[in-house]
C-alpha cells in the first residue's frame, strides 16, 4: 500500500499558474501514490486566487483550500498548511512554478532510500543577477549572525516525512522561518540536485524591506549572537578605554599634557553614548520579542477552509 502524500503550497501573487500547478502536481503524484492531498494556502492574495481554489476544491476533492484572513507571510502560511496535513510524507513547495512538481519524483525516490528530509538544491537558479547577488549575500550574514550554515542554492522545496513535520509543529515559536526550523529538529538529511524553472508570471514578493524583515526576526528568534558581539564590542571598547586612559595619566605624569583637548572630549562623549544607544537598542529588540511571544497571539487565522473534515473544522 503506498503512503498517503500531502503537499503544502502557500499561494500569493501566482493566480494565473494555479490550474497548471495543480494538473502537473496531479500527473506527477499520481505516478507515486494514489492517495494524496493538496493543501493551498491562499495568504491574502489580493487577486481571484481564492476563487480558482475554490473552483479546483470543488472539481477534485484532494484538493484542499486554506484562506487566511489576511496577509501573514509565507511562512506563516505554510505553519497553516503543515497544521492540516495527514500524510505519511510531506511536500512544500513554492507556487510560481519554478518548483516544479515533476521533481518530486526524485524527492521522494531519494526518501525512500531511508532519508527523513530531502531538500532540493537548484542547480541553476533561474532568476535576476541581482536577486541571485542580494540573496547570497543576505544567506552569508544571515548565517554568520545565526551561527548556522546557510545555503541560497536551498529553499523550502523538499520531501519530509511525517515524524519532523510533527516535530516542526511542536515548536512554540511566534516567528516561523521553515528552512530554519527545519535545521533546527535534525532528522537524517539529504540533498538532490533539482532544475529550477523560470517565473512564469508575477514576481517575487519579498522585497529588500521584507527580506530585511524577515531576516531582522530570523537572528532575533534563533540566534542571541547580536547579544554576544555587543557584548564583546563593550568590552573591546573597555579595553582600549583603560589603555588609553593609561596612556593619558602617563603623559600628564610627565608633564606633557598641559590642557586637555575640548575637541577629544566631545567626540569621545558622542561616541560613547552613540554606542550605548546602540547596545540599548539591540536589547530593546530582544524585549519587544518577548513581549510578542508573551502576548501568546497565534500565528495565522484562518477565515475559510475547504474540503476538511477532520476534527481541526469545529
């Protein structure tokens, strides 16, 4: 008997490529499993995105429609998704077809050799020079700042099975960055080499504000590094304080400071209060996120659903 397969999609800015992801997805999956779901999570999509959900719901009963009741982010939209999953694997991918369904063939032949995780790696990237540049850059401090190795070949594409899913779903955490929380549960872990297709309509929706965002609260949610290099700049700056002022009572011991400079004094009290400014605000960061996991607010709600009918409808 062959696993029941879930496939989790988050959906925003890509209405006019639902119905061919759905028929590929359907043609491919079919090959692996007869039982499976599609999940699509419409994120507020200001488009007719929903109703052409609704219209596929309606026509295929393993499709499944979540509709969030407003724009919450990707990853946020794909928690919701992985919250309604009962497959034995689990699939994510992108909806702008540059995952392409005929992929998770390979995905879930590489699963089956005893993997928990197989991530996609993109052999070649099919997007801008400049989004390559800016997101390999952003993957590099991103991974310095969270002490993890980053990679901007990988995105959320892959297979996992159930077990991790279950273990994803357990974290507690208010920020939700699923490669990173995919990291962080371990599990034996594989990568294949996949093709990665053109954008065929829309484009990316992750600005240089959001992915500045989104990357702000990835280090403040994973990481305490930021806390850790302030800390040693504090006492780099204490160090060097207490040599200068070594040096200082020296030459004033000598007599070759006769007054001292107006000028040096202004710049070091600027300098000074600029950098405890600075370390205030790096805590400050880490209260306000406290203070939101503290609000114990959920991550997503949901307005719609459709073609449920478990327990998590009531």
């Amino acid at each position: 008997m062959k696993e029941f397969i879930s496939v989790v999609i988050p959906v925003y800015g890509c209405n006019n490529c639902l119905i061919d992801l759905y028929k590929r997805l359907k043609q491919t999956i079919e090959k692996i499993s007869s039982q499976f779901e599609i999940i699509l999570v419409n994120d507020s999509d200001s488009s007719n995105a929903w109703e052409i959900i609704k219209n596929l719901a309606e026509k295929d009963q393993r499709v499944k429609g979540i509709n969030l009741s407003r724009n919450f982010g990707q990853h946020y939209a794909i928690s919701a998704g992985l919250d309604h999953t009962r497959g034995e694997y689990i699939i994510v991918m992108d909806c702008d077809l540059q995952d392409q369904p005929e992929e998770i063939i390979k995905l879930y032949n590489t699963a089956n050799e005893g993997f928990d995780i197989v991530l996609g790696r993109r052999i070649i990237r099919k997007d801008n020079l400049f989004k390559r540049l800016f997101s390999r850059m952003f993957y590099k401090l991103l991974g310095y700042l969270t002490d993890t190795v980053q990679d901007n070949t990988i995105a959320n594409f892959g297979i996992y099975n159930k077990k991790v899913i279950r273990a994803i779903r357990s974290m507690g955490d208010s920020i939700k960055y699923f490669p990173a929380m995919v990291r962080w549960v371990g599990f034996r872990t594989t990568c294949i080499e996949i093709e990665h297709a053109e954008r065929e309509n829309g484009k990316s929706s992750y600005s240089f504000k959001k992915l500045s965002r989104l990357g702000l609260d990835i280090i403040l949610s994973f990481s305490e590094k930021p806390l850790k290099l302030v800390l040693k700049f504090g006492l780099s700056m204490s160090f060097i304080s207490f040599i200068m002022g070594v040096v200082y009572l020296y030459q004033y011991l000598t007599g070759k400071i006769k007054v001292l400079g107006f000028a040096s004094i202004i710049i070091s009290i600027w300098f000074l209060a600029g950098i405890a400014i600075f370390i205030l605000g790096i805590v400050g960061l880490y209260i306000a996120k406290i203070f939101e996991r503290v609000k114990n607010r959920p991550v997503y709600i949901i307005s719609e659903k459709i073609n449920f009918k478990d327990i998590r409808d009531e």
